[in-house]
C-alpha cells in the first residue's frame, strides 16, 4: 500500500479516514444520519481490527479526530487506546443529516417520499430533504472545511480521521475532483481505511478502501 511504503513531505498532511464500524441500522440498509446508534458486536471487532492494523504497519500518527457520535466515537476508541492517542471530537465530521429519511430503511423512503427519494439518490446537489435535512452542497462545505483545517494544523504529519459513509463519499470527490452529482464508482466498506493527502491547498487520493484486515464489511450506501 502506496501510504505505508511512501515518507510524506515536510510541507503535506496525509489522513488515513475510517468509516466508523457496523451497526445494527447499517444491516437493515436504515438511514441513521444524526441519529445516535452505537456499534453492534460486529462493529466493536471491527474497531479493534482497524485499531490493530494501523498498529501494525508501525505508523507514526499525530493526531486524531471523530465524529461526535457514538458509533464513530466507539471506532476511534479503539484507535485510541492501541496508539495511545488524544481523541479530539468534530461535529463537522458528522453523517449528512437525511431530515425526514432518518429512522427510515432506503426501501421505506422511497416508499413514502417517492419524489424526494427521486432526487436524492439522482444526488441533486442543491436538494435538502423536509425536516432539518442537509443538501450535498452543504455537506460538502462542512466536510471540506474541517479537513482544511485537521491539514492546516498537520503540515508534515499523518492523522486518522474517524467519520461516516457520507463525509467519505465527500472526501473521495475532494481528492479526485469528481462532481458531486455523478454516481459513485467506489466502495465504502465499514471499518477500511481510505487515504488522502493535503500539499500547499490540494489535495490528492493515495489509497482507498483497503479492508485486508476485516473479515468482510457492509457497504450498503447507495450508488455503488
């Protein structure tokens, strides 16, 4: 893997970003977004898992950042421990909130908000769903900022990045320039790691999706 061989450069930030483990929801295909689920039992190994593979590689990390809710929180404490890290919480880093698709399985929404499903899996970008919902446009100013700014504050270290399938989904485009509104040809397992890299206000895709260390994980996402 090109990130564990590869020294990075005094003047870049390179981030090693997590989908947090499995939850319950994620095996119904439940759209969870803001809504606080913790990890299964599935989930809990596959933090530890995650946790003893960056261990492994021998990497030097000097930062690391979550989601503020649990089922990221409960991930990155398992990295945590194994690297004897300071956990810093971002609620920047949060799952795109779904408005009134929250608790609802992507059959059941589709189901009952037919149009606004429509438009949400055509990944309008400008379409914020009833209900405090948030569009792609303002998750992608949310998600750019805060890596912005874990980068700004990393020049010349690496850092794990604890987040959700959405903000991945997100990172990926920011380091390939690929729109918004296209379909995603990429997985997003919970649990792999995903590498990008930030140089003097660019950034740049160096692995993705690496699950050697899982034992098979869900991406039950749309688009892919």
């Amino acid at each position: 893997m090109k990130s564990k061989q590869t020294p990075i450069s005094t003047n870049a930030c390179r981030i090693c970003l997590v989908r947090h483990g499995e939850t319950a929801w994620n095996t119904e295909r439940r759209l969870q977004g803001h809504i606080d689920i913790p990890l299964n039992e599935t989930g809990l190994s596959q933090a530890e898992a995650t946790a003893r593979s960056l261990a492994r590689a021998g990497l030097q990390f000097s930062g690391l950042y979550s989601s503020d809710l649990e089922r990221a929180r409960q991930t990155a404490a398992a990295i945590a421990r194994a690297h004897a890290l300071p956990l810093k919480h971002d609620p920047r880093l949060r799952e795109r909130h779904y408005g009134h698709f929250q608790g609802l399985t992507f059959d059941e929404a589709e189901d009952r908000h037919p149009e606004h499903f429509r438009r949400f899996k055509a990944r309008d970008p400008h379409f914020a769903l009833p209900d405090d919902g948030e569009s792609l446009k303002a998750l992608a100013a949310r998600v750019h900022a805060a890596l912005e700014d874990i980068a700004r504050q990393h020049v010349g270290e690496t850092v794990v990045v604890v987040t959700h399938g959405g903000v991945l989904d997100i990172a990926h485009r920011l380091a390939t320039g690929q729109a918004l509104q296209s379909a995603r040809e990429f997985a997003i397992p919970n649990a792999a790691l995903n590498w990008i890299e930030h140089t003097a206000g660019s950034w740049k895709l160096i692995a993705w999706a690496d699950e050697s260390h899982l034992q098979g994980a869900l991406d039950e996402l749309p688009g892919n």
